[in-house]
C-alpha cells in the first residue's frame, strides 16, 4: 500500500492518466463480453450495449492518442542518439509482438465462432422446428376463435328466435345469457349498443361499467360478421356479432384462456418474429459481432501494449541512464550517479558497482587535481619570478624546444616566443643556433658568448649563457639566459672615449692658442717688412691659422662630447626651432631643395632650445653632406637634392609613455642621398665611427647623447628608396627631474678669451 501511495505520490499527471485508460478498458471491455454473452441480466438490453459500445470507441481513442504519443516520443528519442533507445525500441518491438499475436490468434477464431453459431442457428432444421412451434400455437388460438365464434353465433341465432318474447324483459333476457353462458363455459355474455351501453348481462358478469367497442369492430360487425377480440395479455377471448332482431344491440361473450398457453404462444412468436430477423439481418449481425469484438481486441490490445511499453521502459530506463551516466563519464564527469533502488536485481547491482567506481575515480581525479594545482602553483610562482627578472630566459627541453620563455625574453630579441613554443630554437632566434649546439656537445658544462640581434634594422648586442638541466644522469633541458648588453658596452665605449677626448682636448688645446696668436702677430707685424715674397709668407701665415682653426673646431668636439652641458629645460615651440635649423641649413646649401611638413597647431615641447637646436643642425647637415657626396659620386645630370622636415604626433603606446599617456613627438629627417650602410647602422651612433673623411665621428653620438638626457630616441634607418631616415623621437610631455642650471662663465670658449687678448694688445 506505501509504495502505491508513493508511486501516486511521484507519478506524473500523463502517466497516471495512461494506466487509469488502461484500466478502464480491461475493465470496459471485460463488461461489454459479458453482456454479449448474456451473463448479466442486462444482456439483452441494446442501450446499455450500445452505451458500453460508445464507453470502448472514447476509451479506445483516448488510449489510442497516449499510445500514439508513447511511440513518437520514442521514435524521437531514437532519432536523436539518446542513450539507450535502440534497446528501448527492440524491447518494444518484442512485447508488441507478443501482444499483438494471440490477440490477432483469438480475432481470428472468434470470427469462425461467430460464423459457426450463426449456421447452427440459421440451419434448415431449427427453422422448420420453429416455423412449426407457430404453426401450433397458431391452431390452438384458432381452435379457440372457432369455438367461441360458434358460441357466439349460436347464441345470438337464439336471442333473435326469441326476441318477441324478451321484448320489454330485461330479466328474462339476463337469465337467458345467463343459461347460455353456463352451458357453453362462457366467463361472461353481454348485451350492449353502439354507444357501449350494457342492455343485458349474464350472472357473474364482471363488466360493470360502458363497454366502448372499437369502430373497426363495430363496423364489421354491422356487416353481419362475427368479430374475435382478442387480449394476450388478460388471458381471454371475445366475440362480437349483430343482433338481428334489436335494435342496436350487439351480444359480446368472452371466454378465458389459460395464460401459460397464451404465454407460450406468445413466446413462440417473439421466437419466431426474432428467428426471421436473425434470418434476414445476417450479414449485418455478423459485421456487428465482429466490429464489437475487433473494438474490444483493438482496445485490450492497446491496453496490452501500453503494458509493454511500461515495462519496456522500466527495463530499459535503468540501463539508458547507466549508458547516460557512462558518457558523461566519458566526457569528464565524475560526479555523475545513476539512480538504484533496494531492488536485490541484476541492474540495480551494475548500478552499485558504477557509483563505486566513479567514486573511485572521482577521488583518483580530486587527487591528481590537488598535485597538478600544485605543479602549477610552482609554476605560476617560477613565470612570475621569471617575468619580473629583466633578463630574458629560455627553458628548452631536451631537443631543444621551447617550452618556458619570459615576458623580458620576447621583448629583448623583439619576437612573440610564446607563438614559439614547441618550435626549436634555432628556427625562432636563429642567432642562438650556435649556443644551442655547443651546449648540447657540453653536456654539463655552461657557455657564455656575445651574439648580436638585429630587429627592424637595429642590433643589439646580447650576452647569452647556457646550462645544462638535469635529472640524476639524463639531459631534461637546457636554460639560456640573456641581457642587452648594448647600452652597458656603448657607455663603456663612450667613457672610454670621453677620457681620450678630454686628455686630447687638454693636451691639443695648450699649444694650438700660442701658435695661432704667434701666426696671426708674425702676419700682421712682419708682413710689411718682408718684400722679397709677401704672398708666401701671407699664405704660410694663413694656412697655419687655418689649420690651427680646423684643430681647434676638432678639439672644440671633443670637449662637447667629453662634458656636455647640463640641460636648461623649458617649455619650448618645437616648431619654431625646426623652421630655425631648417633655415639656416638652407642659406648655406640653396642648392638643395628643402621640405617642411608641419602640424596645423605649433607643438610645444619641454626641452633645451640649444641641444635640440644642435642635434637638428648636426642632422640636417648630415643630410646635406651625404646629398653632396652623392652628387659627385652620381652620373646624373638631373639628379636634384632633397630634404624633408617633418614632425609627427602620435599616442604613445604602452610602455612608450607614463602611467597617465600622452603623445609621444617625432622629429624626421629624409633625404635622397648616398644613405646608410647595410651593416649595423646603429654603429654611426659610438664615438669615431663615421663613413666621411673629414669627419670626427662625434656628431651623432652627440645627437645620441642630446636625445638621450631627453629620455628620447634616436633611430636611423634607409629609405624605402634612397637616402636615409633620421628620427628624434620625444616621450610624453613631462618635466624631467634636471635643475635649470644657468651656464657657467668659465665654460666660455678659451680660444675667443685669447683672441679677445690679441685683439686688445
């Protein structure tokens, strides 16, 4: 009883629905048989079999629709893959069929029954017994009409004899109907008129009141004829004839029958009656028996495979959600459980044993998860150890892929190695091939060497150290590590220089004041005097302090790159000093043609007026010098000089500016002239390295030097098509942390000290 409740409890509404139809029509179609065999006292009433019929056609379709229902929704699950529906369906299939199979079994046999009763019933020999049991009953009624006609006209042939002599004695005419009545066994003999007044009656007559006689019968009997009145149900006959002899008046005499043989009688014409409608209605009974019984098969047969479907899917429920839960295994589910019951049975074991073994897995994969977290954690805790480290790091594996780069290795050699990883090293940097092979011959061993890197036209110098990682005796990788050594190297190179450049600058600057202050005194006292070649000793004079003044512009540079002055920084119109620089350098080349792109708005920079003027001088120059050069070097009739001065603003991308943006100020220079070498252009930027003859080799790593207090850049590089491009790249505007510092007097020039002496002596 608990479990019924439950399940009523956890049934939903269609499925309590579906077994109620079911129960309903074995129950429907249990009462209809019933009735049609005649076991309930109702069998012969056609309502109820038809009302029963109607309960089976809605109870019928109903099923019918759930049934329906049940199928498509299996079908659609079989179409979708669900799990375990190819089984559902097969189990389906077979209780179908075994339902399906005695019903069709039993259909068949009825409908023979039912051909074979109905011969037996309609056979020649029932009829004639039948036909004769009528024939019977019928002689018998009539035996009766006879008698009692003849009664009847004996009687009334008596009373039309004697009527003279009854006339005006009614008592004389009861006691003849009286004598009659009794002689002939007569219940009663009457006397009545058209109207269905009584004139006369026989003793013990029971007609009390007016005997109303049909008009049928009173007009046959007007003609002369004796007229049998007949009641079934009362058990009695009667007769009505004229009286010839009076004056409307009619004699009636009734005689009683025995009402078992009125009963049988009757019973004999019901069977006949029915027996000829049996006959003659046939075909239609036997397509009525079968429809009503094909009703009934088709309804328990619903019901049947309602029944299989039920336990199809109990059998099948249990495994498809054992296949569903194997799945989701399948996919990485473990937490997934399939539903058992106390149930002792096979299934409910197999789903045991599951729920086992997932929880087994479930917590081999719990402990894996807690390990490889921690492996992670240690290696989240080495990346970010690794990414704050500003060397640039390489993990290889044995083979020599990458597997762990950092952040500062893929900005030091300018490529994305996180895109590398799994490719080899010497395919992403291939200037490590080198290191990568002396390591692996040196197993155990480290090695370090400088390599140079060149991305986008600039070279860095890297310096790299490899190590060997290992397990016990076998190689799991290797380590490379490296930094830019590039600006550590130039400042070493440009202090060393600095030193030179001082120590000449002392040294030269001494005696180049004396011997140009003694030319320029011989000149201008001797000259007069001498007379035999005046204009050689005037060109000795000359070239002297014409040498002395180029050796003085040389140590003039060296001092300017031995000390550079401290900056004076202010905000200053870029713009104006470019159109500045670009204009003097145009008076002293105007055969050049000259550029000057310029923002619509003035672009103000916080600088020193004097250096950017400088390093702009020193570019433009730069760019004149290789114009010229180029025109002497080129064929070229028609070969034209060219420079362009632009400025560009841009934002400034991540790392280019401070915390709160800004815009990141361009300077450009491009000219048409012999351009840059193809190797290490970077390299005209270190001290006395130059590609001119006269040069010192000092002017861009002055230009370098100027950008660099600036927090700047400075970048060189060819043209897309000739000539070279020269950019002074400025942060973002902010102030830089530098104190105005006014010029000091004693860093006034001494040669124009001197020459002031000469001057006044």
């Amino acid at each position: 009883m608990e479990r019924v409740r439950g399940w009523a409890a956890n049934a939903s509404l269609h499925r309590k629905l579906a077994y109620l139809l079911v129960v309903a029509a074995v129950a429907a179609g249990i009462a209809t048989v019933a009735i049609m065999v005649g076991t309930f006292k109702s069998a012969l009433d056609l309502n109820a079999i038809l009302n029963l019929i109607y309960l089976d056609g809605i109870i019928l379709l109903l099923l019918g629709l759930v049934v329906a229902w049940r199928l498509v929704s299996l079908w659609q699950e079989q179409r979708s893959g669900q799990a375990g529906a190819g089984l559902h369906v097969r189990l389906v299939i077979l209780f179908g069929l075994v339902a399906v199979t005695p019903a069709i079994l039993v259909a068949v046999f009825s409908v023979v029954f039912i051909n074979y009763g109905l011969n037996n019933l309609l056979n020649q020999q029932v009829a004639t017994t039948i036909n004769q049991s009528r024939v019977v009953a019928d002689a018998y009624l009539n035996e009766h009409r006879k008698n009692i006609s003849a009664d009847a006209f004996a009687i009334a042939s008596d009373l039309n004899f004697n009527a003279p002599l009854m006339s005006g004695a009614p008592q004389r005419l009861n006691q003849i109907l009286s004598q009659h009545a009794a002689l002939k066994s007569l219940s009663e003999a009457l006397i009545i008129n058209s109207s269905g007044r009584i004139l006369a009656r026989s003793e013990f007559s029971l007609s009390l009141r007016a005997y109303k006689i049909p008009g049928d019968t009173l007009e046959q009997a007007n003609r002369g004829k004796i007229t049998i009145l007949s009641s079934d149900s009362e058990g009695r006959i009667r007769a009505i004839v004229r009286l010839q002899s009076f004056v409307d008046a009619f004699l009636l005499v009734e005689r009683f029958v025995d009402p078992k043989v009125i009963s049988h009688v009757n019973r004999i014409k019901d069977l006949v009656g029915r027996y000829q409608m049996i006959k003659k209605e046939r075909s239609g009974i036997q397509i009525s028996f079968v429809m009503i019984f094909v009703v009934v098969a088709v309804l328990l047969l619903l019901a049947a495979i309602w029944i299989g479907l039920t336990v199809a899917t109990q059998l099948a429920r249990p495994i498809s959600s054992l296949i569903t839960a194997a799945q989701s295994v399948s996919e990485g589910n473990l937490d997934v459980r399939v539903d058992i019951t106390d149930s002792p049975d096979e299934i409910n074991t197999l789903g045991r044993v599951f729920n086992t073994m997932t929880t087994q897995l479930g917590n081999s994969q719990q402990g894996l998860m807690d390990a490889n977290r921690q492996i992670d954690e240690r290696r989240r805790f080495t990346e970010t150890v690794l990414a704050g480290v500003s060397a640039g790091v390489i993990g290889l594996d044995s083979e020599g892929h990458i597997h762990l780069p950092n952040r500062s290795a893929s900005e030091l050699l300018g490529t994305d190695l996180e895109a590398s990883i799994g490719r080899k090293l010497d395919e992403a940097v291939p200037e490590m091939a080198g290191i990568l092979v002396k390591i692996m011959q040196r197993a155990g061993q480290t090695h370090q060497e400088e390599i140079k890197v060149g991305r986008d036209g600039q070279f860095h110098t890297l310096m790299v150290s490899a190590a060997t990682e290992r397990l016990e005796d076998k190689v799991i990788g290797y380590v490379i590590t490296f930094d830019d050594v590039t600006d550590l190297l130039s400042a070493q190179r440009k202090a060393a220089w600095s030193d030179v450049a001082r120590r000449i600058a002392h040294e030269i600057k001494n005696p180049l004041t004396p011997i140009q202050l003694s030319a320029e005194r011989l000149k201008r006292k001797y000259l007069s005097e001498i007379k035999s070649d005046p204009e050689t000793f005037s060109n000795c004079t000359d070239t002297i302090i014409r040498q002395v003044e180029d050796l003085h512009r040389m140590v003039d540079e060296f001092s300017s790159f031995a000390r550079m002055p401290q900056l004076s920084l202010r905000n200053e119109n870029l713009s104006e000093i470019c159109r500045q620089a670009l204009s003097l350098e145009h008076n002293r080349h105007p055969e050049i043609k000259y550029n000057f792109d310029l923002p619509d708005e003035d672009i103000k920079l916080y600088c020193d007026h004097r250096q950017v003027s400088r390093a702009l001088t020193n570019l433009l120059k730069n760019a004149a010098e290789a114009i010229t050069g180029n025109q002497d070097e080129s064929d070229d009739p028609s070969y034209m000089g060219k420079i362009d001065l632009a400025i560009h603003v841009r934002p400034a991308k991540i790392g280019e500016g401070n915390e709160e943006g800004g815009e990141l100020v361009s300077v450009i220079v491009r000219d048409n002239g012999r351009g840059l070498p193809e190797k290490d252009p970077e390299t005209l930027t270190e001290p006395y390295v130059t590609t001119r003859t006269k040069g010192t080799g000092l002017g861009l790593a002055i230009v370098k030097k100027i950008m660099e207090d600036h927090n700047g850049q400075l970048t060189l590089k060819n043209g897309d098509d000739n000539g070279a491009v020269v950019s002074l790249i400025f942060p973002p505007m902010e102030k830089l942390a530098v104190e105005n510092v006014a010029p000091d007097p004693t860093d006034e020039d001494p040669m124009k000290v001197a020459t002031n002496l000469v001057g006044k002596i």
